[in-house]
C-alpha cells in the first residue's frame, strides 16, 4: 500500500512548482493559456490542503465542501485552458461554468455524506474523460508526451468512475463489503496521476512553442517555402543522411523573369501575389520529393536528394511550362509570367551545399542572358545562343 501522507505531500508540493512555472510562463507570454494551466495545478494543491484540514480541524463545509469544489476546479480550468490553447477566437464555454454551479449547488445538502463524494467523483471522471478528448484532437510536436496525457486522463477517468461505482455501492446496498482500501488507494493513484500530468503538459506545451519559433525563423511568410536559412539548414540535414550519402544530388535555382518590371508597371502588391502563385506550383510539384525555398526577392531553390541531372532538368522543365502557360491575373489584369532556371549536379560528398548553389546561379545567369524561360544545366554560352 502507497504510504497516503507521502503522497500527498510530494503531490502538494510538485503541483505548487508547476503551477508557479505555469504563472511565471503567463507572466512573459500574456498567454491567457498558461494562467489558468497554473491556477489549475495550484487549485488541486488547495484542495489537498483543504481536505489534509480535517485532520486538525472539524469543519466539514471547509474539509468537504471546498475542497470538492476546488477539486473539480482544477480539471475544468485545465479544459478552458486547453481550449484557449488550441483556438485563437473566443468559445461559448458557458455549458463548463452551469456544470460547476449546479454541482456547487446539489452538493450543498449532502457534501458530508458518502453521497457527496460519489457525485464529485462522477463528475471529475466526465471532466479528465473530455480533457484526454481535447487533448487527442490537438496536434503536438512530442506525440509520445500526448499519447501519455491521454492515457493519465483516461486511467484517471476510469479510476474515478470506479471510485463512483465503490461508493455507490457502499450507500445503496444493505450489507456493503468495506471498501475503504480500494477507495485510498484510488485515492493515491488520484493524486499521482494528477501529478503526473502535471508534470508532463509542460514539456508538451514547450514543444510545441519551440516547434512554432522554429517554424517561423525558417519559413518566408510571404510564399510559406522555407527561407534562406531554413533552405541551409534542412539542405545540410538531408545531405548528411546515410542514405544520401554517395548518390545524385541535384539543385535548381530559379527566378522570375523580368519581376522588376511586374513591380513598377502593376505594384508591388501584384509582385506579392506573384510570388504566391509561383510558390504554388513549387509546392506543388516538390512538396513530397525536394526541399524547396524562397532564398531572395523573386529567386527560389530547391534541392533533390538522389536525383540525376537529366531528372532534375525533366522536372525543371515540367515547372518552367507549367508557369509559362498558366494564365497569371492580378485585379482582373492578366500578367504574363515566366522563370529562368539553372540546374547544377554533384554526387554528394564531392561538393557542398553553396557550391551546388554556385553551379545553378551560373548557369541561371546564361539562361537569362540567352533568352530567359528556359532551364540550363552547362556552362556553354556559345552553345546556348546558338541554340
């Protein structure tokens, strides 16, 4: 058997931290959030506080009453703060607060009975059970940390719901078996699993706010590609993966033909919208096999691992004539667009990412020099006007 008092004392304590970690992230971020994560943890330790008082003292409103309520308090504020979490708009959480009152209320006649209790366990089980609902719908970076939660606020569930059925049980059978060892032990597995959870939705949160500020540091918000240094960093990734390593490599640098000239003749909203409509079919034709980015104003690259110079000029080619052909308007004003790309290759080891990139800028270079709209994987000016 758990030792009950250690217990509770290891529970107090650890949900005392966490929830003065949580104000603490509140008081940086703003992030309503986080405020009620730790108003949750340090309302579960009140009322542990409030229940260990009947210890000392014989006041039952005080031992029972508000310790129930602030013990149901603490799942509901993890609810309202899950929902914060996971929507930006303002939700109709009012059916959450006419739970809490109306439990408020029925347990005003019978908070020191057996009945009392039945009732807050009933409705504790029906919180942790919504809550490992919501969590399942949202989506977290630390997926193993997120099938965890569940699992606590579901075993948190069922124990509760058992702990409903002991007492139930207890109250309404004429010669009910004791159960006052279950129902501590219940008790314990209550507490840690609070705890746990406690313990563990911080490192979820973190994660995903990590995640985010990553997200954004290599990401272009204007064509959602990678930026710049997004593009070095995901490029050095791959090329570094044992499966790449002494295979094709390719990488084509493309830009927008004469893009200055959409900028002065239609605005620079219509070069924005330009943009878009570019990342597009890069995006759609690359998403899945390259790592595509949007590295200067109007130029972008995409790097193929495992992929032949003919094969990257193939696919080069399929998205020079895909925009080449697509119609392009902007305010009803149809927008001739078009890219110029140069394709370098290497076997991976022989050269480094800037040097693929140096290739395909030269030749990207004579394939504006020569005509533009086209895709150029040599270096043969000559050869190239001639063609």
């Amino acid at each position: 058997m758990l030792h009950l008092p250690t217990v509770i004392s290891l529970s107090f304590i650890l949900n005392v931290l966490i929830g003065l970690f949580f104000l603490s992230v509140h008081n940086f971020k703003k992030q309503t959030s986080f405020l009620l994560f730790g108003l949750a943890c340090i309302t579960f330790a009140f009322a542990e506080l409030l229940a260990c008082l009947k210890l000392v003292i014989d006041a039952p409103f005080i031992t029972h009453y508000l310790a129930d309520i602030f013990i149901l308090l603490s799942p509901l504020l993890i609810i309202i703060g899950l929902n914060k979490y996971k929507h930006s708009k303002a939700l109709n959480l009012k059916p959450l607060y006419c739970l809490l009152g109306l439990t408020g209320v029925a347990l005003l006649p019978i908070y020191s009975d057996p009945a009392g209790q039945m009732l807050t366990s009933l409705i504790i089980s029906v919180l942790y059970l919504y809550s490992a609902y919501i969590i399942k719908q949202m989506n977290f970076v630390a997926t193993l940390q997120k099938k965890a939660l569940i699992v606590c606020f579901s075993i948190h569930s069922i124990l509760m719901l058992i702990q409903t059925t002991l007492l139930a049980i207890s109250i309404f059978s004429i010669n009910s078996p004791n159960y006052i060892e279950p129902l501590q032990l219940i008790l314990s597995s209550h507490l840690i699993l609070a705890t746990c959870s406690a313990l563990i939705l911080p490192y979820l949160l973190a994660s995903n706010t990590e995640h985010t500020l990553s997200s954004l540091a290599n990401t272009d918000t204007l064509s959602q590609l990678l930026n710049r240094r997004g593009f070095f960093t995901k490029s050095k990734e791959a090329l570094s993966d044992p499966k790449n390593i002494d295979k094709n490599v390719s990488v084509i640098l493309l830009d927008i033909d004469f893009f200055k000239r959409v900028n002065d003749q239609f605005g620079h909203e219509a070069g924005d919208h330009a943009i878009k409509w570019i990342s597009h079919f890069i995006k759609e034709q690359f998403l899945n096999v390259g790592i595509s980015a949007r590295i200067g104003g109007e130029e972008f690259a995409i790097l193929l691992p495992d992929y032949t110079l003919s094969a990257a000029k193939s696919d080069a080619e399929l998205l020079r004539k895909n925009i080449s052909t697509q119609a392009f308007y902007h305010e009803n004003q149809h927008i001739k667009l078009s890219v110029s790309a140069g394709v370098s290759n290497a076997i991976n080891g022989n050269a480094t990412i800037k040097e693929l990139l140096a290739y395909a800028d030269k030749r990207l270079y004579l394939a504006k020099e020569t005509g533009r709209d086209k895709v150029v994987t040599f270096d043969e000016k000559n050869l190239l006007t001639k063609s």
